[in-house]
C-alpha cells in the first residue's frame, strides 16, 4: 500500500497540474507518506469563477433571488434543434454554478393569447404576498405585456393574460420588461418607440383565483429612444442606478447613470439625464471573443458593497447561432468594482475565461 502511494506522489510531482495549495513533493521519509504538505487550495475555482456562466444560450433572459435559490429564466428556445423549450429554467446558489431546471411554463399552460415564441421576460420575488413571483414577458409581435405567477422562482408559471398593450401607450411596440419590487412597491419598466418607462403597479392576491395586477398612476419616461433592455439596482433608498444597451461602435453595449430614487431622473456623471438624450456612462464593452453585451438581467451587490455583480448576454465571435437556428446568448457575469462615491472604477469587458471575485 505505500508503494502504491509513493508511486502516486511522485506523479503528482510531474507537469504543471500540481495545483499551488501542494508545498512540495520531496519523499522527506523515504515512504512517500506527508510527502505532500496540504496549505489550502489556491485553486482557481476557489476564488474565481469561469465565463461564461451558462452556455449555450440564455437569451433575453432574466435572473431573480428567490427565498433561498438564485433562478435564471431564457426566452422561448431551442437548444436542441426541434425540442422547443418553453422558457427554461436555471437554479443556482451562487450565481456562479447553474443547473438546468424545468421549463416555466408546462405545454398547457403556455400562453396563447399572443402570435409567436415568448422573447423577452422578466421576474421578480415578492416577499410579502403569498403568491411569491411574477413574471412580466412580450411576444415576437411585441403588440402587449402578459404577466403571470408562480410559488416556485422557475415554476410552473399560471398565465393571466395581458397587462399593458403597446397601442394602450400609443406606441408600435412594446417590449424588454423589467420587474423590479421595492420592499412593498412594484415597478414595470418597458420599451417603447420613443424611450423607456417605469410604470407602477398593484399587486394583489393569496391565491390563484384572487392573483391580480393592475396599473397605478401614469408611467414615467426614465430614458430616451436609443436606450433599451433596462435593469434597475438600488445601493440605498436614495443612490439607485439604472443599466442599460444602446448600439455602440462595435455592437451593443452596457451603459447606465444615477439617480436619487427609483423613478429617477436617472443622470450621467456630469448631471445630464438618459431621459433628455444623454447616453449615460460605459459599463461593459465588447471583448475579442465575447462580443455585444447587452440585456442587463438584474445586479446584485455584495455584502461589503464593494462591487457590483451584473448578470448580462453576449455573442460569442463566429459562433451567434445554435444548431437549432435559434440566437446563441450565452449568459456572462461581470463584478465591477466600487469607488467610494459609487460609479465604477473601471469599464469591464466580456470576456471568457476565469473571472475573479467570487460572488459572496
């Protein structure tokens, strides 16, 4: 048995595999036993994490923290060719590692009332009501907002039909939901032909039967046309920041300004708002491999409010499409560090490969 184990100490003394946390691999007994003193791993993987976080695709998609799982969510897709997948799901406990779930919507219970696949959606958690998580999407005919619910982040998922109709707006289109819920407070954002609007809502319900929304006052114009795809994140009541794509020179891009409460006026570092023509400050660009970030999903800030971790779409160079023909989005997570004063310190790239911090 110890020549068993000298034998294999001595392998792993060969190549580059040893892995740091190992001290040295001198046979110090002569018996190949504690020839390998054990420090702490200093492995990668214990302090970073790899990019992208989910492949092949989670296209449009959006990420929400339930009561004790992270839950990602894909528009309709393919990712085998000819198995459809009713907006798939995601579960995770760390944003870093994803295991796939079920489909958020069975093949009854799929909405019908709309034309085409379910491309753009968002969810949100919440807490106070006992019907947990709302989910708010648009078609490929971008005509309406449906919204729907569930007790579980990646569901099942009960239809309740439409909730805003872009003619209602008076606008062509309308599309890229986001949800956003501020303790009691509930917030829709969506894209029209002429900008994005926040618009409030009321949320109602215990049970299936009673489950309601409906709207709350006139919508707010927080962003000009040009902007899209918005995820808001609050760093406290009255620093709360909102992200953004807009076509950049090279693809998409992840931009985003400040503002004093959720409603904004959302502003870029030298005061002028997204919702008179300011294009905001760059938060994310292009890499030479992962290129056009775009589609914000949600932000989360870590504990010691450091950095920020922001969940977000890219397209890989030469590789944009599945077998199935469906749009290849692979689902990247970015930590950007924090100045003092809030903004942050660099412009982060899309990029594959280790990735560090760690979300905490």
């Amino acid at each position: 048995m110890k020549a068993i184990i000298k034998f294999i100490a001595a392998a792993a003394c060969v190549g580059a595999m040893m892995p740091a946390g190992f001290s040295s691999c001198t046979d110090m007994d002569g018996d190949g036993v504690d020839s390998i003193v054990w420090q702490g791993s200093q492995n990668p993987e214990n302090t970073s994490f790899r990019n992208p976080v989910w492949e092949p695709s989670l296209e449009a998609g959006t990420v929400v923290k339930g009561a004790s799982m992270y839950v990602a969510i894909s528009a309709e897709t393919q990712w085998t060719s000819g198995l459809t997948s009713i907006c798939p799901t995601l579960t995770s406990n760390n944003l870093m590692n994803w295991q796939r779930a079920n489909d958020s919507f069975t093949a009854d219970g799929r909405p019908a009332w709309a034309q085409g696949r379910i491309s753009s959606l968002s969810v949100d958690y919440a807490r106070t009501l006992r019907i947990n998580y709302w989910m708010f999407y648009t078609f490929d005919d971008a005509k309406a907002v449906g919204y729907a619910f569930a007790t579980s982040g990646q569901g099942p998922y009960t239809d309740k039909g439409e909730l805003i109709t872009a003619e209602s707006i008076g606008s062509q289109t309308i599309r890229d939901p986001f949800f956003i819920v501020v303790s009691t407070n509930y917030y829709l954002c969506y894209t029209a032909d002429d900008g994005v609007y926040m618009q409030r809502l009321t949320i109602q319900g215990a049970n299936a039967n009673s489950a309601n929304v409906r709207l709350n006052g006139t919508a707010t114009k927080i962003a000009a046309q040009g902007i899209s795809d918005v995820a808001v994140y609050r760093r406290s009541a009255t620093d709360v920041y909102l992200l953004f794509t807009v076509e950049g020179t090279n693809g998409t891009e992840i931009r985003y300004a400040r503002g004093g409460n959720i409603t904004g006026p959302f502003l870029d570092k030298s005061g002028q708002s997204v919702a008179e023509g300011s294009r905001g400050e760059l938060l994310i660009e292009g890499g030479q491999e992962m290129l056009s970030p775009e589609n914000p999903m949600r932000v989360f800030l870590n504990s010691e409010q450091t950095h920020i971790f922001v969940a977000y779409n890219a397209t890989e160079a030469g590789n944009s499409q599945m077998k199935s023909g469906f749009a290849r989005k692979p689902m990247l997570v970015s930590p950007i560090e924090l100045a003092e004063d809030g903004w942050a310190t660099a412009v982060a790239k899309a990029q594959k490969g280790w990735t560090e911090p760690r979300f905490e």
